[in-house]
C-alpha cells in the first residue's frame, strides 16, 4: 500500500536521479521543482515530504526545511605533477659498440641491397598491369636498374 510521510533524513551522498540516506535511496519524484533538488547537499539533514510506492521505493515530493546543515566534505587537493625538464634540442646518445658486426662498407653494401629490392618490388607492381605476365620480371628489371640508377645519383 503506497502513502505519503514525513521523514527526517540525513543526505549522504547525491546521484543523478536522487540521493543515498545510510542505505535507503530515495528518487526524485515527478511533482518535486528543480529549486528544491538544489536545496538538498551531502551531509545536510533535511525534512522531507516522501511518497513510498507499493514496492517500497522512496520518492521525494518536497523539501520542506533544511534541519541541520552538516560538515561540508572537504575538497581533495590535487597536488601538482612534477615538472618535466623542457626539451632543449637534440638528445645525446651514447655510440654503439663494435658488437653491431657490421663495417661501414658492409651497411653500405646492405643498403644499396635494400634499396634494389625496394625498386623491383616498385616496378613489378608498377609493370604488372600493363604487360604479359611472361614478360613481366623481364621489363620490371630494366625499370627497376633505371630507378636505381636515378636514386643513386650523387
């Protein structure tokens, strides 16, 4: 049976759609004005005018005074984030080691082979559409020793 009743109630903490009273929610009501909602704080003990329907939940319809202002719950201060140090330019990095393995000739000889098979994948793609598929490695070899010659140019 749903009935209309005064209640003493000490706001713990506030939600979107009412607020929390030990552990008894209590729902804004339809007929409540928003003035009132704004009334209603944590910590605050207010006397209320609350409807409980059938199945026990409790909606508030008005709020009638304000009995005991409680504490205001303190705000956390943030502290602030360390400063960083700015960026002043480029960053030193320590040489590498022999242990790399590899001489400088030895990395050079590697990139012309990366750069090689970078042109022969470019000119196979490039060649593919527009020759027969027999001719294909053929006429992408001399496209590709044509972009190696124009991508080693000093």
């Amino acid at each position: 049976m749903s009935n209309t009743i005064n209640e003493v109630v000490t706001v713990d903490a506030l939600s979107k759609f009412g607020f929390k009273s030990g552990s008894v929610y209590y729902n804004w009501s339809q007929k409540i004005a928003d003035d009132q909602k704004g009334k209603v704080v944590p910590g605050a003990t207010f006397d209320l005018v609350v409807y409980v329907a059938d199945s026990g939940k409790k909606y508030v319809n008005e709020v009638k005074s304000l009995v005991e202002a409680g504490k205001v719950p303190a705000v956390p201060t943030e502290s602030k984030p360390e400063e960083k140090p700015k960026y002043t330019g480029r960053k030193v990095f320590a040489a590498k080691s022999e242990s790399s393995g590899l001489s400088k000739d030895e990395w050079a000889a590697k990139d012309v082979r990366i750069s090689r098979q970078g042109c022969i994948q470019a000119a196979v793609h490039a060649m593919a559409p527009i020759v027969a598929p027999e001719a294909i490695f053929v006429e992408a070899s001399k496209l590709a020793d044509q972009m190696l010659e124009y991508v080693n140019k000093k």
